[in-house]
C-alpha cells in the first residue's frame, strides 16, 4: 500500500510543478493566486501520503500547519487586493 502512497506522492509533485510554472507566467494576479493555492494544497497533500506511507504521524502536524498557513496567506491577498482597488 505504501507504493501506492508514493506513486500519488509523486504524480501530486509533478502537478505543483506545472502550477509553478502557471505562477511564474500567470497572466494576473488571482491566476497566480489560485496557482498558489493549488501548490499549498498539493503540498499538504503530499505531507499526508508521505505521512501514512512511512507510519509518522509528525509529517501530519507539519500539513495541517500549511494548511492553516495557506489559509492566512488568502485572506491576505484578498485584503491586499480590495486596498489596492479602492
């Protein structure tokens, strides 16, 4: 079964690479945000495979922080954005 985690390990890893590039060539600014976000959550989610693969519950702690870290990281580029509109 741990292969299996590894596997979707990977091929996660493979799509943050390509939402890297989207942030780097993103046409504005919500594309790059959204590309972010796809990397926060494709990173948590590459924690937790990692984390029941090799049997350490640490590696979940260390995904839930990102998760609640990518959540803060939103709220403030919406309230960047909407200063920047007004």
């Amino acid at each position: 079964m741990s292969t299996l985690y590894f596997s979707a390990a990977a091929f996660i890893l493979v799509m943050i690479a390509l939402g890297l590039l989207r942030v780097l060539r993103g046409p504005g600014t919500a594309d790059r945000l959204m590309a972010a976000q796809l990397i926060g959550s494709g990173g948590v989610a590459v924690l937790l495979l990692l984390s029941a693969a090799a049997g350490l519950p640490a590696i979940a702690d260390v995904a839930l922080m990102l998760a609640v870290l990518a959540v803060f990281a939103s709220v403030a580029f919406v309230n960047w954005g909407a200063g920047r509109d007004a």
